[in-house]
C-alpha cells in the first residue's frame, strides 16, 4: 500500500473524540486503521457502519491522536472521501473534531483509540468465552474473567507516526479513570511478538488470557491479553505466565 507522508509529526496531541462528532472524525479514523493495518481500501465502508454500532454501547469512549502539517497542504477543496484524494486529506479533521484546546488549520489525525464495557450480549465476549471453554477453563472462572472489564476495541497508530509513543499515550488516555476492574484485548500473533503492538502491551503489563485462538470468520490466529485497572504506575515490561489475568 502506497501512503502519502507528512513528514515527522510535530505538536503530537492526544485529544477525546465524542461519539456526537463521529461526522468529523469517523472518516478519518477509519483511513488511519486501514493504512496502519495494511488492508485493501474499501475495508473502511464495510466498518463504517460497525464503528457507528459501537459508540452507542454503554462506556463507549475514544481518544485520537492529531498532528500538525505544513501550512498549505490542502489545497482547494477536495472530498476526504474521494478515493482519488491522497491519504492525508482523507485524515484531514473536520471542524471541532479535535475538543481539547483550539483545532488549528492544518490537522490530521495520525491515531485513534477506543472501546466500551463488555458484556455478555457481545459477540467478542462470546468468542472469548467459547475459547476459554474449549481450553479447558472453568466455567465460574471465564464467568469471573469476564465480568466488570473494558475492552479495548481498536488501537492504531499511522506509519506517519509509529515508533513515537503515539499508541501508549492514546493508550493509557484512554485506560484513565475507568470504573472496570480489568482490561482486555485480542491482537493478531505475531511469530516472536515481535512487533509494536506487542511491545506496548507488554510494556504496559498485559498478560496472557487465551493464546492462538481463531474467530469465526478469520483464518488467523489471535491473542487475548489482559491486565488489571488502573494501569501500574511502576509497570514492568516483564511477562508473568502465571499472572492472574489468566484462565489455566
């Protein structure tokens, strides 16, 4: 996939996005999760609608991540949804996306971040919880396991702004001042967990919950991670096997 830079961000800030605004941001965010996730465009018209879906769930919350640009890189008035238009218009924020502090001009959003409490209702909660019974987990366990948690959706970063400590910001921006008693996650395997997401997440504590479990509908293999809330303010980046989170 071929991406236009905007060169190095510079001012990086995280802001919340409000589900009322999602006009001025929903575009955008999705054009971020698709570059930064490698997929075919046109991914973004089908999570659209589903995107929309989630923001009406109780404890819906999101946060983005903004960058300024050189004065002068959005000429005339082109559609962020044309398909012709360079990725960094499709990024572009609308008026007043942006709540914290005053939206200058030139803005685009380089990360987003969200989720919302899970329940049982949940088709995500019941593929965790058929997972967990499949590896042998208790069902009182997995009942205990996946009650009073938040799960983190969506979390991605533009290459634009990767390797920045853009995803940790938006990250524990969004983790802050949550009610739950944990956090989960599913994230794809990666051979080694060697890559970004992965290292963050270790970072910042996450556990194993279920490893190597496939979605309906998905032929690759997933991780389900967890870690307690709030986030430790002393966070280790080792990984505890026999951490708490973890359905054995």
């Amino acid at each position: 996939m071929v991406y236009e830079s905007i060169g190095a961000p510079i001012d990086v800030r995280v802001v919340r996005l409000a589900g009322g605004d999602s006009h001025l941001w929903l575009d955008p965010a999705l054009n971020v999760y698709v570059t930064a996730m490698d997929y075919s465009r046109g991914v973004e018209i089908h999570r659209r609608a589903l995107w929309r879906d989630h923001i009406a769930r109780p404890g819906w919350s999101a946060f983005g991540a903004v960058a300024s640009v050189p004065a002068g890189r959005f000429p005339g008035n082109r559609l962020r949804r044309s398909s012709a238009a360079p990725s960094i218009h499709r990024r572009r924020l609308g008026h007043g996306a942006a709540r914290a502090g005053t939206q200058a001009p030139d803005e685009v959003l380089v990360g987003v971040a969200y989720g919302y409490r899970g329940g049982a209702d949940q088709w995500w909660n019941q593929q965790l919880r058929l997972g967990l019974r499949q590896a042998g987990c208790e069902a009182e366990q997995a009942a205990r396991l996946l009650t009073d948690y938040f799960e983190l959706t969506e979390l991605h970063v533009h290459p634009d702004a990767q390797g920045r400590g853009v995803g940790q910001s938006l990250l524990t921006a969004l983790l802050a001042n949550r009610t739950e008693s944990r956090v989960l996650l599913s994230t794809p395997e990666i051979p080694g967990e060697d890559n970004r997401a992965w290292a963050l997440y270790r970072r910042l504590g996450f556990v194993d919950v279920l490893r190597n479990f496939t979605f309906a509908g998905d032929p690759r293999p997933f991780a389900f991670l967890g870690q307690d809330l709030p986030l430790p303010v002393n966070r280790s980046p080792a990984h505890d096997p026999g951490a708490p989170n973890r359905c054995r």
